[in-house]
C-alpha cells in the first residue's frame, strides 16, 4: 500500500463503545460490568477482539481486548481512528412527554446531534418526573450506533417561565407553534439555536403571551397538519439542520 493512502477503518462490526476514561494511545481501559457482559454474552467477544472507543473528548480510538470475564473487561487503546470536532450547537427544549414518548424523543433528537436535551414542563405537559439514569443510557447507545463523537446532555426538568426567565438570549429560541399563520422553520447554519416543542394540545395562550416578551423567541411553523409532540421534535431537528437554501 502506498505510504499516502490511508489505513483501512474498522468493519462496522466492531463494536462502539462510549467510556468516561481519557483516551490515548496506549491507554488501559477497563469496562463497565454491562459493558463486558455485552461484549462477552452478547457479541460473543473474546480476548484479542477489538472494539471502537469514544469519551466526547479526544475522539474515536481503535482498542484491543486483553481481558474479558464474567463482569469485567479491560482494552488496550491502540490508534486514533477520528480526531474530536465540534458538533453543531443546536439544543432541542420539550414539554416531557409520557414514558414512551419521552424516550423516542430522547433517542432521535441524539441520533440527529443534538447538543443538549432540556425537558421543560408547561400548563399542559402530562407528565411530573424522569429517570435521569434511563434517559443518559438511552442517549448513550444512540450515540454509539449513530457514530457521533458526544453524548448530549440531559437537563432536569424546569417549569416554562423559569426556562425562558433564565435563558441566554445570544441562543435563538426556535419554537414552533401549531394553527397559527408563521413563518415556515428555517435552516439555522452555524450559530447558537434552539428547538422549542410544546405538548400535546400545544402551548396554552399564557405561554404564548411569555414567549412574546422575548427577543429571542422565533415562533415558526412546521406545516399545516398538527404534529404529535415527538414528530415535531425530530422533524424540527432535521429542518433547522438542513442545508441552506440558495
């Protein structure tokens, strides 16, 4: 092979991991117990095997597989295989949704880059608590299938005023709004933004009102049918992302 022409990347076979440790060459890094029974039991891995590394930090790292037991694995870190880049600063804010709903959302607004997750009650969110455990472990494993480098962060839930009471008004706050004559949503490009979804049934005329007294807020519309909550957020995401139109 020519000294130019780049090493070959792994098969997509190779399993992708996120670790909290930091990640460099020759590094040790040992797995979580579920981490290993996941490579051991499910993927039927052994010592020698190899597996892809990344920490949101110092990027994606080849690792090698020195030791795997029932609960425990270690890898030895290898070689660069992509170096860390920002991602798009694009957060998405939701109305917490039912278990269900609330879940999806979390996977796909990971699976299309979003940078931070904030759930948000308001006057018609349906929904009091979260598991803040289950949610991280739900984001974690779309950014693994997803290739991307991070894992987005995921806020507590705050009440509506408090949210746009405390917001930093550099970020655009994109909300979108049902049966109401808007705008349509427009790709953002590069700046700080983001995605502000309702519950079912829409924000109530207070919150409308709110959002009003704020510079930041830009109500826009996402088409004429009424979108469920988690339709919104994924089709949102993806508008604000696309490339810009000519």
């Amino acid at each position: 092979m020519p000294a130019s022409m780049p090493a070959a990347p792994p098969p997509l076979s190779v399993p992708r991991l996120f670790v909290p440790d930091t990640l460099a060459q020759g590094a040790s890094v040992a797995l979580s117990p579920a981490q290993a029974h996941y490579l051991g039991t499910v993927l039927r891995a052994g010592t020698g095997g190899t597996a892809r590394l990344f920490n949101g930090r110092d990027g994606e790292w080849l690792a090698r597989i020195t030791a795997l037991g029932r609960g425990a694995a270690s890898l030895h870190v290898a070689q660069q295989l992509r170096p860390q880049r920002p991602g798009r600063d694009l957060w998405l804010v939701f109305a917490l949704l039912k278990r269900h709903a609330t879940d999806l959302v979390v996977q796909k607004a990971t699976e299309l880059g979003a940078a931070a997750l904030l759930p948000v009650l308001t006057g018609r969110t349906n929904a009091g608590r979260v598991n803040e455990a289950r949610l991280t472990a739900i984001a974690v494993e779309a950014a693994e299938q997803s290739e991307r480098l991070t894992v987005p962060a995921i806020y507590p839930p705050r009440e509506f005023g408090a949210l746009l009471d405390g917001w930093d008004a550099r970020r655009r706050l994109v909300a979108a709004v049902e049966r109401a004559e808007l705008p349509g949503i427009e790709p953002i490009g590069t700046a700080p933004a983001a995605l502000l979804v309702g519950p079912e049934g829409g924000f109530t005329a207070a919150e409308l009102d709110a959002m009003r007294l704020h510079a930041f807020v830009q109500p826009v519309s996402l088409g004429p049918l009424v979108l469920r909550a988690e339709t919104a957020a994924i089709a949102g995401l993806a508008l604000l992302q696309a490339p810009a139109r000519r």
